[in-house]
C-alpha cells in the first residue's frame, strides 16, 4: 500500500517504521527537519519536509495515489484538518487520525473519519490492568 | 479496590472517572491543583494535592491499604520513580506505569513492574487500522 504520514513525532515515527519493515511504501511528512531523527535508520521510505494542510505538499507527497492517509501530529485541529482534506478533496480511501480531545473524536468520527483517541484508549487499557 | 492514581492529566483522570464509577476507591494526587479540573463532575473519590514521590503524600493517600497504584504523570522517570517506591517499599499488588520511551519501557518491565508505553501501543492500534 502507498501510504503517507504526516507527523514524525514518537508515534508517528514508529508507525513509519512498522509499515516499512512490512514493505509498504510510506511517506512521512513533518514541518520540522529535526522531527526525522525519530525514523529508524533503516527505513526505506520517503521522509518529506512540509504541512500536510498544504496541497501542493500532499501533491508531491503523492496523495493522488495513496491508500491510506495517517494524521498524527500534535494539534487535533491540524489532524481534522488534514484528514478533511485527504477524505473528501484526494478521496483517500482510507483514512485515520489522532484526536487527544475524546469529545471532538466523537464528534468527529460521525463525519465519517476514523479517529482514535489515545487518552480514551490508554486509560481504558490502564483500566484492564489494574482489574485483571 | 483501593486505588491510586498519580497525575490527573488527560489519561489520569479519565482513568479516575472510569474506576470511579465502577465503585472502586480512588485517590487522585496531582501537585497541581488546577488539574483536578479534568476529573469528571460526578468523581466520587479523593482529590489530593502533592507529589507521589514523597512518601508521606504517599501515606496520607492511603497507600499502606492500596491495592493498587498507577502512575501516569507526564514524565517517565517520575512514574519510573513512584512506581518503584509504591511496589518496593510499600508493597503495593498491582503497580502499573506509563513509560513514554519504549526502550525504557522493556528495561523497566524486566524489573517486574508493569509499564505500558502509549507509543507504542498506539502505533500498533494505528497500523491495525489502516491494515484491516
């Protein structure tokens, strides 16, 4: 599958890596040159300076292709934003993002994006823990 | 159960909220006051201001009857830290941990207290996603 990243941070780093060892084609993109560092010395993909807001960026990133688009930066506005974009302007067939906010997640998966929400998730698995 | 939770972040609290309801005993310790703000409106348990690395805050939360402790501050040595003096010098059952860092997270699970990394989990739950 031809998928595209945007967001280097801790997850999306290693979510690059996961796919590249399984021989997706991944691009990543990330407003910061710094943030690749994060990527694993053997990925074999393609790390992408830019804002995934910006089509022209998502262009080059090769959107027109992919199957899959991820939205893992920091901010939840810049993730809907993106994921928004990639849905229903490239027609990206699937597509997920990270939303820290559990009430837009809500909010937001009834749009018809998958969002997943890592506060929810986390605390629920915590929860599994301790009860087990 | 006797629970305790050290960081009322996002996770922590929703956390809170979620052993809340299902009748456990829950104190919350946060050195911020402020945070207590995230707990849900209808939060049972106890609220208390200080640090989980001080033994005597540690006491005053009940940690001597706790059956179980958690720690999901936002910085894995201090989580590292309390988890070890709640599991070490108090006994404590159950002791579970968020360690940002995955190497760390192995390093510290070889000790026999549980760490869940978020990045890690996260990126794999995101992979599933995309794959399914």
């Amino acid at each position: 599958m031809n998928i595209i990243i945007m967001g280097c941070g801790r997850v999306g780093a290693r979510l690059a890596g996961l796919l590249d060892i399984e021989g997706h084609s991944v691009t990543i993109l990330d407003i910061e040159t710094y943030s690749f560092h994060r990527l694993p010395s053997e990925f074999a993909g393609t790390a992408l300076v830019g804002d995934g807001m910006d089509e022209e960026v998502l262009k080059k990133a090769g959107i027109e292709k992919a199957d899959a688009f991820v939205a893992v930066t920091e901010a939840d506005n810049h993730n809907i934003m993106a994921a928004q974009i990639a849905r229903h302007l490239f027609s990206v067939p699937k597509v997920v993002c990270r939303i820290y906010d559990p009430l837009r997640r809500e909010l937001f998966s009834s749009l018809g994006i998958e969002a997943l929400s890592p506060t929810t998730t986390f605390a629920q698995m915590l929860k599994d823990k301790i009860e087990q």
